[in-house]
C-alpha cells in the first residue's frame, strides 16, 4: 500500500511539473534564414511558420518549414523544399508530416500519418505510388516537431558539456535514433546584437549530403524561447551555413547583450 502512495503521488508531482513548464514557441511564431555556401556565396532562404490548426478534430501546431536557392547557385543546383508537421499541442507527438522536395533534380513527394497509440507509421510514397505500414518506436517524432519537442522539453538548466539527449525519430521510411550532444554557452554576434546561446551538435546521417555524422552545429538562443540562431553544416562538397534573419511572434523576451537593432 505504501509503495503504490508512493507511485502514485510521484506521478502527480510529475504531471504537476510538467503542466507548470512555460511552452518556448506559440501560434504565429516566424522564423527566416539566410543561407550561405562556404561562408560567402549566398545559397538561399528558409523559413519555419508555427500556425494554430485542427486534423481529424484535433487541436495541433501546424509548422511549414520551406526552403529554396536564390542568386548565382540556383542556376546550376536549384533546391526547393517544402516540409509540415502537425503535432499535439500538449504533447508534441506528431499526428501527420509531409516531406515534398527538389534538391538539384533528387525529388521525394512523401506525406506520412503517425498511429501513436499504436505506434505505426503509414507511409504515402506519392512519387513512387506506393503505400506501406512500418512500425514505430513509442511517442515517436518525425523530423520536424522534433525540433519542437526538445524546445519545450530539454532541461537546459541541468546540461552539463558532453551529455548526450536522443530522440526516437521516423525518417523518410525508417526509424532513426537521433542523438544531441551540448557543447557549452557561447556568446555569437547576430544581427539583432550579441546574444548568449546554447552550443549543440546534432549528430546526422552521413553521406549524400553530410560530410560526417558530426557535420552540423546548431546554436539557439539562451533564453526561454530557445531560438535557432545559427546552424553550420560540413557537406560533402564545401560548407552550408543559416543564419536567422528576421523573426516575429516570439512568445517569450528575447535576450541580447549588445543590441543592434531596435524591435
């Protein structure tokens, strides 16, 4: 009997936590990148809008992530991407993610729905016409709302340089271990000023794209907002870096230690 009080007044002291954490993005929320190849050459622009949605009457961010070339490059790799993701508002979970892009001719027209209750990815491979039900890991994340998740999950209060977080993650039409690694607090100059940040390393798949599984580097915001500053990337030919450009509908104070720009 005491062992189940125990229990169960553990789990209240969890669901009481848990409900008193401050979500780090809402609807509205805006975000575009500049993008430059092997620092000079300006490669593109990217951009990640959070909207307020309903799928199959549930109440869900809806995120569009797209991205695309722009000046000299895009005459010889043109690159048009487009991504979405409907995820729970509580939990964060992924209900539906579409995946529909052209990088220099290789094309993927992919929409997927995620059965969370019993943990089943059904797959619409639009290019190839074919449809396949693969099985999932619990609460999995697809690309997308990952970001999302660890936003609003990750005690950065408690990291400690090296720890490790991973994350269970369906690619394309496969289950992915994905793996953060905190590499410490740096100050970075942005446009908007000098800002505190949080220092990680994603460790991604190595080859097509990615030189090696350590080829990215992602710095956020220091702040309850947790916003994707800046991401450098070590392709396989030459280096990709995004930097955030312009920004709107943050839901929380956004720090900066020298400003440059009055918004």
């Amino acid at each position: 009997m005491k062992k189940t009080l125990l229990i169960l007044t553990a789990i209240i002291t969890m669901q009481t936590a848990f409900a008193q954490q401050e979500s780090a993005f809402g609807d509205g929320e805006w975000f575009k990148f500049k993008m430059s190849y092997s620092n000079w050459l300006k490669a593109g622009n990217a951009t990640l809008t959070v909207k307020d949605a309903s799928l199959n009457s549930k109440e869900v961010y809806h995120v569009v992530g797209k991205g695309w070339t722009t000046g000299m490059i895009k005459w010889f790799f043109k690159v048009k991407d487009r991504y979405e993701s409907y995820f729970d508002k509580n939990t964060i979970m992924p209900y539906k993610f579409v995946r529909n892009i052209d990088e220099g001719g290789h094309t993927k027209d992919l929409e997927i729905d995620f059965d969370q209750i019993n943990n089943k990815a059904h797959v619409h491979n639009k290019k190839h016409k074919t449809k396949k039900v693969i099985d999932t890991k619990p609460n999995i994340q697809d690309m997308v709302s990952t970001f999302y998740y660890l936003r609003n999950n990750l005690n950065t209060d408690s990291l400690k340089v090296g720890d490790e977080v991973k994350v269970d993650m369906f690619f394309d039409e496969e289950n992915y271990g994905f793996k953060l690694q905190y590499l410490g607090e740096e100050t970075i100059e942005t446009n908007f000023g000098d800002v505190k940040t949080l220092k990680f390393r994603p460790y991604v798949m190595a080859g097509r794209v990615f030189k090696e599984e350590e080829s990215l580097t992602l710095w956020v915001s220091k702040d309850k907002n947790k916003v994707p500053l800046r991401i450098k990337a070590d392709l396989a030919v030459g280096s990709l870096r995004a930097d955030l450009e312009a920004f709107r509908g943050l839901k929380h104070p956004f720090k900066i230690v020298v400003n440059k720009k009055k918004f």
